[in-house]
C-alpha cells in the first residue's frame, strides 16, 4: 500500500516503486528476519510478478482541517494522543479497499511523508488484529524498519522502556480504575432507573415508554467503558510479557532503536514465542512443516 498526496500523487507513486523494486523485501522478511521466528510470508503479486503498490490518497487539505496534516511542514501528526493518524490511515485503507471484503493478513503502508514525533513507522501491539504497518519516509529504504513494525504488529513491544512507555503505564492503570468507577457508577444508576421504572409500572399499569431505549443506552456506555478497559488492560498485558528489557541502543535486536539501520538482526527465543502466539490466535491455527 502507498500512501501518497492527491497533489503529488503520480511523483510520490513513482518514487514508492522505485523503493519497493530495489529493496527485495520478501527475501529479506524471509531469509534474514522472520525466518528466525518461522514465520514465512508471502507478498502480493501481480500477474507480472512484481509487487503491485495500491495507492491510497490522502487529500492534504481535508486532512490539514481534520487535525492529521501540517501543510507548512508536509509531515502527518497526530490531532492529540488519542487521534492518532495511523487511525486515520487504517479508516482510509478500510474505506477503499476493505468494503466488501477484509484481508486477513498485515497491510503494509508505505509513504515518502514523515511525522511530527520523528518515528520511523507506527504500528500497534494492541487489539490483537491490528495489522497495519506504515513505513515512514526516513525508514522505507531501511528493510529492518518493516520487521521492527511487524515485530510490533505480532505483539512486540520495545526491547527498552523509555520514560513514555513507563508514562503510558501509569496512566492506562489509571485509566482502568477510572473506568472501573464509571463502570460501576452507570450500572447503579441502571439500577435505579429500573427500580424506578417497576414503581411507575406498579403504579400506573404499564411501563415507561421510554424504558427500554434508557436500559439500553446504560448497558451501550456500560459495554463501551469495558472495551476500552480491556483495551488498557491489553496494552499493560503486552509490556508485561515483552519481559527482558535493555539499554536502548545497546543490542543487535530488531525491536532496539537505531539511528543508522546497519545493527538490527535478531530476535530473540521469547520474542519468537510472542510472535507465533500472535499468529496462532489471529490465523486460528498453524501451519506445521513436515520434515
Ligand atoms: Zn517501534
């Protein structure tokens, strides 16, 4: 997939093309990364054999009043922590080309834009379906960047903890007991507006006209608080079993950080672990080679 801007769609096209034909990523996923894990992938060919890239276009102006484009710039960014532009990216993709059908597998995006918090790419760990890769264009010449993001899409998180991923910690914890309390909160008031409702029906013969929609939006909000737990708890879950952590820049592995792409080569046997756990539970079953 190419992320590319209506008004530079054919120029950023072009130069995507050329990246993705030079950078043989299949081999080096396969020989020389996720051969490691045994994890064998496989990407999308057209009839001619080359590796066909689908454009989405993002129009910068309707993305600039959205929050997710600063034209000055001619970067993506984030409207605030929560809105973030890969949500932004993953709509899109969805909207065009998973109408009908969803793929199951990981969607690769790559764009020649950059970010405002200079990532080389942003994927998630959390909910276990996310499977979107956005390679950014400081990173997509860099094949290690695409098995850093896909190391992060099958459940790996970063083999250090900077002070971010210790803020974003505490406050998903946080988060938790809040929604806890809402939690409980809106179902004593469901409570309530029932007991309620038994009165006015013992009193007057029938029911309150509107009762059935009340109960329900209670138990809508009540449903929606307990996604968004599970979601904070999810994310708690993935640093906990990412359990071995490092100096940042002080390992060959692919999930460290690095300036100049040359020192990411492993995974580690844990890792390896997370990863096919990941797979299994996404794909339902695996594969077993016989030798
Ligand atoms: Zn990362």
């Amino acid at each position: 997939m190419a992320l590319v801007r209506k008004n530079n769609k054919d120029a950023e096209l072009a130069q995507l093309q050329q990246v993705v034909d030079k950078l043989n990523l299949e081999e080096y996923l396969n020989t020389q990364s996720l051969n490691q894990v045994l994890i064998q992938c496989n990407i999308e060919r057209d009839k001619n054999n080359n590796i066909p890239l689908h454009p989405l276009v993002l129009n910068t102006e309707t993305w600039q009043k959205a929050g997710y484009y600063d034209p000055i710039k001619g970067i993506l960014k984030n409207k605030t922590d929560e809105e973030m532009y890969y949500d932004r990216v993953l709509e899109l993709y969805k909207h065009v080309y998973e109408k009908n059908k969803p793929f199951k597998g990981i969607v690769v995006c790559i764009t020649t834009l950059k970010s405002d918090d200079e990532e080389g790419g942003e994927s998630k760990t959390v909910p276990l379906d996310s499977r979107l890769a956005i390679i950014l264009g400081s990173n997509i010449e860099a094949p290690d960047s695409y098995a850093h993001e896909i190391g992060h899409l099958l459940g790996l998180e970063h083999i250090y903890r900077s002070k971010e991923d210790l803020e974003d910690l505490q406050e998903k914890r946080q988060k938790i007991i809040e929604l806890n309390n809402k939690i409980g909160i809106n179902k004593e008031r469901q409570k309530k507006y029932i007991d309620d409702c038994d009165k006015y029906k013992a009193k007057n013969g029938y029911d309150c006209p509107e009762r059935k929609e009340v109960v329900k939006k209670f138990d809508n909000e009540i449903d929606n608080q307990k996604i968004e737990s599970k979601l904070c708890l999810n994310v708690i879950q993935v640093y906990k079993e990412n359990k071995y952590c490092f100096g940042k820049e002080s390992t060959i592995n692919f999930m460290d950080y690095t300036k100049d792409h040359t020192n990411r080569h492993l995974f580690c046997k844990w890792q390896w672990e997370l990863m096919q756990r990941d797979i299994v539970k996404y794909y339902g079953k695996v594969q077993k080679v016989e030798i």
